[in-house]
C-alpha cells in the first residue's frame, strides 16, 4: 500500500512537472477570420492559405522545433464576435499571436483588446487607422488606402486627366475611401467635380452613371465591393459613356472580372503583383515567392488565387520569421516584428520600423487594367 | 440639361420601375387570393434566377428558365401545402408571421446550396456592354426583356381571371372565402394555386432581372421591400396599378438622382411613398370603399 501511494505521488508530480513541458511543444497561434457571411471574399482565402501554410511549416518540424498549433475563428465579419473571439483567444486560449480579422471595422474594434492582452495582432485589413496612430501589438500586411488613392492619380496624370466623378458604396470600405480620395486630390492638381454615394445593394446605377456624364467628368474613381463595381461598370457602357473607370484595390478577384463580363474590359485598378505574376520580368524579387504561392494555392484548392488570401500568407510568414529569430517571448518577438527589413512576400518587399506598422511602400502596387477578360500590367 | 439626358433619366427610371413592378405582381396573387402579404415573396425570386443558373451549364437559357419556374411553384406548393393548409383557424396576422418565418429558412437554405457568390444569367440578347437607342437615350436590350415579360405577364393574369373558371373560382375565394366554400369551390386549393403562381411569377421575374442586378442568395429582400413598396403605391391586389405604381417609383429615384445627392434616393422615395398613402391610403389607384372592406 505504501509503494502504491509512493508511486502515485511520483507519477503525480511526473505529470505536474513534464505535462506543461511537452504540452509547450506548440505554439498556439489564433485567426479571426471572416470565413463566412459578407466578407467571406477575404476570410475563406486567408483560412485556406493559413491552413495550407500551418501544414507546410509543421511537416518541416515546425518553428525553432515547435509545431503551430492554428486556432481560426470564423467571425462572420461581425465586429461583436470579433469582439469575444479575441478576449477568448487572448484570455483562455492563451494564444501567442493573432493574425486578422479581415475587415477593418472589426480590426479597429479589437485594436484596444490586443492592446491591453499584450498579444501581437497582424491584421489582414485595409484600413489606415489600424496603424495609424500606431498601436505597440498591432500590425497589418495589406497595402494602405491611400497608397491606392495616390497611385490611381499619378496614373491620371499620366493619361492627363483633371476633372473626375468619385463615387463609392456606403460600407466602411467605400466611406473610408471616397475621404482618402478627397484629402489626397488637389496634391495631385485634380478635381474632384461630383462626388456620390450610393446604397450598397443598389440594383442598377443608371441614374448616377448618367448624373457622371452630365457633369463632363473625364474618368470615374468607383469604390466599393460586388455587385456594384460590376454594376456601375455596365451601366456606364450601356448608356455609352466611355471614360475610363478606375477601381479600388478592392477589384483584384478574377471572379469580379467575370461577373462584369464584357463591361470589365478596360477597368484600370491599384492591385499587388501576385495578379499579374506569369507577365513579371525575372528579375521582380517577389516572383519566386509568388509563383509558389499561386501554384500551391491553385492545385490545393482549386480555385484562382486572390490577393486577399496573401495578405495572411505574410501575416503567418512575419510572425514566424520573427519568431526564428526572437525566440518564444512575446515582447521580444514583437520587437524583432518592428524592426524586420526586407521581408519579400506576396503584398510587397515590408520593411516594418517603429512608426510604420505595415511596412510596405506605394511601389507594392502595380496598376492593372482587363484584357479580353484577364488582369494585365497596364502599358505605360 | 439636354433632351437626351432628360430621356436618360426616364428611361433608368422605367428600368428601376418594371423591376420593382414584376416583383411586386407576384405580391398581389396571394394577396387576392388570402388576403395576406406573403414576405416570402422575394425569395421566390431569388430561387428562381438561382435555380436557372444552376441549371444553365446544363441547357441552354430557355429550358433553363422554364424549369426553374416549375421548380419554383411546386417548392411554392409545397410551401403552401406543408405550413398553410393545416392551420385550424388561418388569422391574417398569424399567416403572415409563417411567411416571415419561411423567408428566413429559405434565405438560409440558399446560402447553405449556393454560397455566398455573386452569380447572373448571361444577358438574353447581346451582352454586357450592348444597348439600343431610344429618343436618344441608350438602354440595355435586357430592359427591354423586363419591360416585355412584365407586360405579357400583366395580361396574362387578367385575362385568367376574367375568363377562366379557376380564375373566376379564385377571384371568389378572395371576395368571401365561406360564400366559395358553399357554391363548391375547393377553397384550399385555391390558395395552394395562388402560391404556385405568385412563385411561378416571381421565379420569372428572377430570370429576367439576374442579368442587370446580379444573383446572391439574399437579393430577395431589398427586392421585396421595392416591390411590396410599389404594390402598396399603387393598391394592393390591382396588377396594371403595381405596374404604374412601380413605374411612378422608379421615375420618382430616377429624378431625385438628377437634384439630390444620391444617398438619399431611398429616402426621398419612401418619402413619397407615405405622403400619397397620406391622402390616398387605398394606394393611387384603389378607392377607400374597397380598403373599407377589407381585413388588412
């Protein structure tokens, strides 16, 4: 009887001291992710890509030896979920990093939380604000606004165009940009002559599109998410008026293309290189990257590759570079996220420093434009 | 302004308004039959432009469209058969409630089967970018599509319930539904018919306005709040008054476009709207006698 309760006490604290030890043989790693629902264009790509990448890193032995353990969260693009998602990954899961949410909105409501966690969040959303004023633990990977909204004007100088018509959807998205547009304008000598938004569910935008063509503007910046970007892009042609249509960055998804059909062709919009990856010269430091990216993506999950499911590939890869070289704490890794250099991935070349917490430079985009129905570098 | 714009801008709004008006028909079966607002209505028109995509890779357009209509009415019937029929005292109030109820299974049934993808038919005649030329304003050969098939459609009913028996057995039950039962009019069944048909219509009404407002398994609902809308403007159970209540809608955010800011398009709209119910509550062409008489 003796020897039982001595050897059970001796399991007992076998299990209390090396349990933890070899429970500590992963990492835990949270994503909030709007899988379903409205923003499911960007939430089922980024699940699939951390899915796809979480596999690769673990049968190669995982980080410094220690396999991710990935814990995606499907919040619907709702920021309440978003919300409770991250107090859960944060407070019971423990998680050493959160990457996402997709959407601004929900970034921007759980910025404080992950403040306050001291848990890194690299976000896959657009949004200015996320970084700007910088927030210690947040990080984001998707090219700003107003990189964008700049790159389309240079362009317009370019091609010589002053007087445009800006119209957007009313969602954050739209909002968020009609103002970046606004602000950006007159450094660029160009008038804004009409301004509009209209209801994102719109059915058709004749009324407005004949609206622009009455003002004599000489080319229409559209803002906004499906169906309206095909919708505007249709009813513009439909009632003949033929000044080119500037998108969003928020156009790079070939299935947009297709819903647009003939309409599409001409489109010119602000887009990362992973769309026009085949017609990049050898010498572009991120073609291997995206080669692979786009050929691992496409023969695992059937379906085009879109810009949206890179943004998490370079969330996971910076938090995994950092984490090679910063070791398992936080606070250290953190540190070495803010001072990464020269990290190619598929939104750019990032090069992070303590007032820039997205780390990319407006020459991460390139203007595409449609022909017969597939993206292409626009020809100077 | 010049005349040419002048007759763009109507012509966007009779596009908005024939759309509002061929959803807004199919409110207008049941409610003459039932007397009730079937808030499932929209999602009629949602399956029926889903379905005929589905079905599209498979044949081409017309067969398409033809049996997503029948797929639609008999999941009409079914609906009808299924969560109407056995209801042992079928209040206006309570019926309604089952409508809202159906709409929402239905929505989520869809986003289950189709995801949440934008989808559309192929135009019927050109493409995307084709348009004709009227009075110098240019619109889209599928415009011309909406406003044709509205318009077949119209007659179609009237003259089915002016000059067939399930008509005339129809347009009974909707007087005084005991009175039917007594003359030997299988009162019932007739309300099964009425959903078939409203479904029928709005499964049809999908097919046509995919090409130009695109598919997703929740386009139902600003579709049907734009078409109980114009149903109510023009007097709810009176197909030609959905047509112009819904061309008068439709002109009305065609202009307030022109004036105002575009953000307020749906404001200005609904505005209108509850001004003529103010001094016309019977709808514009529906006299206060017949609201009199009616339940709801």
């Amino acid at each position: 009887m003796r020897f039982l309760k001595a050897l059970l006490f001796a399991v007992m604290t076998f299990c209390l001291l090396v349990a933890p030890a070899m429970a500590a043989k992963t990492i835990k790693i949270g994503a909030i992710l709007s899988v379903t629902g409205p923003a499911s264009f960007l939430g089922a790509p980024e699940a699939n890509t951390l899915k796809m990448l979480t596999e690769e890193i673990n049968s190669k032995g995982g980080i410094n030896g220690r396999k991710i353990e990935l814990i995606i969260k499907d919040s619907g693009a709702n920021p309440g979920k978003a919300i409770s998602f991250a107090k859960q990954l944060i407070e019971e899961e423990r998680v050493f990093a959160i990457i996402g949410p997709s959407t601004s909105g929900e970034t921007l409501k759980i910025k404080s939380i992950c403040e306050k966690g001291k848990t890194i969040c690299i976000s896959c959303a657009a949004a200015e604000k996320i970084v700007n004023p910088v927030a210690k633990y947040v990080f984001k990977t998707p090219q700003k606004d107003s990189f964008a909204a700049r790159k389309i004007f240079m362009q317009m100088q370019k091609m010589g165009i002053k007087k445009i018509g800006v119209v957007v959807g009313n969602t954050g998205f739209g909002l968020a940009g009609k103002a970046q547009l606004e602000k950006i304008a007159p450094e660029y000598g160009i008038d804004i002559v009409i301004s509009e938004v209209y209801d994102k569910r719109a059915t058709d935008l004749t009324a407005l599109v004949t609206k622009l063509k009455a003002r004599g503007v000489q080319a229409v910046v559209n803002w906004s998410i499906v169906p309206a970007q095909a919708i505007i892009a249709k009813n513009m042609r439909q009632i003949g008026f033929n000044v080119p249509l500037f998108q969003s960055h928020g156009f790079g998804n070939i299935k947009y293309v297709k819903a647009a059909g003939a309409a599409a062709e001409g489109i010119i919009f602000p887009a990362g290189r992973l769309l026009v990856v085949d017609s990049l010269p050898d010498s572009d430091p991120q073609k291997p990257v995206l080669m692979k990216y786009k050929k691992d993506y496409e023969s695992r999950f059937h379906e085009e590759v879109s810009t949206f499911g890179g943004h998490a590939y370079d969330a996971l890869m910076i938090l995994v570079k950092a984490i090679k070289k910063a070791g398992f704490d936080k606070e250290k890794v953190r540190d070495a996220i803010e001072n990464l250099k020269g990290f190619v991935g598929i939104g750019g070349v990032f090069n992070f420093s303590p007032t820039d917490h997205n780390g990319l430079d407006i020459n991460s985009f390139v203007m595409l434009t449609v022909k017969n129905g597939k993206f292409t570098l626009l020809k100077q | 302004m010049n005349l040419d714009l002048l007759f763009q801008y109507i012509a966007a709004g009779l596009t908005y308004g024939f759309i509002y008006a061929i959803v807004a028909i199919g409110f207008n079966i049941i409610y003459n039959t039932t007397g009730i607002i079937n808030f499932a209505q929209g999602e009629f028109v949602m399956l029926g432009s889903m379905i005929a995509i589905s079905l599209h890779p498979f044949m081409p357009l017309f067969p398409a469209i033809v049996l997503a209509v029948v797929i639609t009415m008999l999941i009409g019937a079914i609906m009808e058969i299924a969560f109407f029929r056995w209801i042992e005292s079928p209040t206006i109030l309570r019926m309604i409630i089952i409508t809202i109820g159906l709409s929402i299974l239905i929505r989520e049934a869809a986003l289950a089967i189709w995801g949440e993808n934008v989808r559309a038919l192929p135009y019927f005649t050109g493409n995307e970018v084709t348009s004709v030329s009227i009075l110098g304003a240019r619109v889209s050969p599928q415009v011309l599509w909406v406003v044709g098939v509205c318009s077949v459609t119209v007659l179609a009913l009237q003259a089915f319930f002016k000059f067939t028996r399930y008509g005339w057995q129809m347009r009974a039950c909707a007087v005084n539904r005991d009175a039917a039962r007594l003359c030997g009019i299988k009162a019932k069944n007739m309300v099964t018919l009425s959903f078939m048909l409203s479904a029928g219509i709005g499964a049809l009404a999908g097919c046509v306005v995919s090409p130009i407002t695109y598919s997703q398994y929740n386009m139902g609902v600003p579709l049907a709040i734009k078409g109980f809308t114009v149903a109510i403007l023009g007097g709810l159970g009176n197909y030609l008054a959905a047509v112009a209540g819904g061309i008068v809608l439709g002109i009305i955010e065609s202009f307030s476009v022109w004036v105002l800011p575009s953000a307020y398009k749906d404001s200005i709209a609904i505005g209108i709207l509850l001004i003529i119910l103010f001094f016309r509550p019977g709808g514009l062409f529906g006299s206060k006698e017949e609201l009199a008489l009616k339940e709801f």
